[in-house]
C-alpha cells in the first residue's frame, strides 16, 4: 500500500511538473509583449477630422514616416489595455521638420473573430511637439503651434500563428482642441499603414 502511495504521489508530482513546464513558456511569451515597436508611413490630408474618416483629401507633398515605441502598463480585466507610446516623427515632400509625440492609449483587445484574425482597436491622447510650424497647417488654419494637442486612433490585425507582428492602420491627429492649445482651433490629420512587432 505504501509503494503504491508513494507511486500515486510520484506521477502526481511529475504530472504537475509536465503542466508547469508546458504552461510556462506561453507566460514568459505574454510577459514580454509588454512592449511594441511600431513603424509607418502617412500620407496628410486636407480634410477635417471627420472627413479624414469618412472622405480623405490625400495630398501626397505631405506624408512622413514614424517610429513609436509603447508599453503595456495596466490591463483592465482581459478586455482592455493602457498603454503609454513616444513617437518621433521625419516629415518630407513641402514638409521637412521632425514632430514628437507622447500619449497614453486605451487598447480594446476582445473581438469575435479573434481566433482567426486577431484584432484590436486603440485610441490614445497626448502631446506633440513638431521642432517647426507645419505648413500644411498654416495653410490650412488663420493660426496653429509648434506645440498642439495630440490623438491617435489604430486598428491592429495578426494572425494567430505570428502574434508578435500586427499590421496597423493609423489616424494621426494634432490639434489645438477648440482654442485650448495656444488658441489653436484645427489643425492636421493624416491616414497612415506599417508594422507592429511586439516583444
């Protein structure tokens, strides 16, 4: 009876080591996606913030290429991330200026379709400082900033095989918020695509 025991306990143990050491390397894979390079390229438009959406007015001598680089800091329940993202930003074409930004962002992570395209949809808020006044904005606005207001909406998609790399699509936003940024009211928008590589 007591051999029997101490077998009973021995596959026991064995079994809880064959489940931890199974379980643990999707953990350590999970840890270490707190953190996101992203990289993409945008085309500005010379539409509002709602016609960006919905009717863009590309004007392809504006676009610039960006590198952001985010942390997870807090998920709320499975559903919701924040994060906190710095960007610097190359503009080309009319513009030449580099723009720096700095937000936070919340992360829906949970949609239907998760399990063959996994998706999630980010909004995020900050500042954006650009080292000249953008002249797509003088052009457009009586008045705008070096230093403005700044939002991002993205959409993200991996598959489930590669989770490490999302493809984004960017709304990039700098705006005076109705006059409370230096007495700013619009600014600039731009649609943008690149890659997502989580780590």
């Amino acid at each position: 009876m007591r051999a029997n025991t101490r077998k009973a306990a021995l596959i026991g143990i064995l079994l809880a080591i064959m489940e931890t050491l199974s379980t643990a390397p999707s953990a350590m894979a999970e840890e270490k996606k707190n953190w996101a390079v992203t990289v993409y390229g945008a085309v500005q438009t010379r539409s509002d913030l709602w016609g960006t959406f919905y009717n863009p007015d590309f004007d392809s001598s504006y676009h610039f290429l960006a590198v952001a680089i985010s942390r997870r800091v807090w998920s709320l329940t499975r559903h919701i991330d924040w994060e906190v993202e710095g960007q610097a930003v190359k503009h080309f074409g009319d513009q030449n200026h580099w723009e720096f930004n700095a937000l936070l962002l919340a992360r829906w992570r949970t949609f239907p379709w998760d399990s063959y395209l996994d998706t999630s949809f980010a909004v995020g808020n900050g500042l954006s400082y650009a080292t000249r006044t953008p002249l797509i904005e003088e052009i457009q606005h009586d008045k705008t900033h070096q230093f403005l207001d700044y939002m991002l909406v993205e959409l993200a998609f991996s598959l489930p095989e590669q989770p490490r790399w999302s493809l984004v699509l960017r709304l990039h936003h700098r705006s005076g918020v109705y006059g409370l940024f230096n007495g700013v009211h619009g600014a600039s928008n731009a649609l943008g695509a690149g890659l997502k590589y989580h780590f």
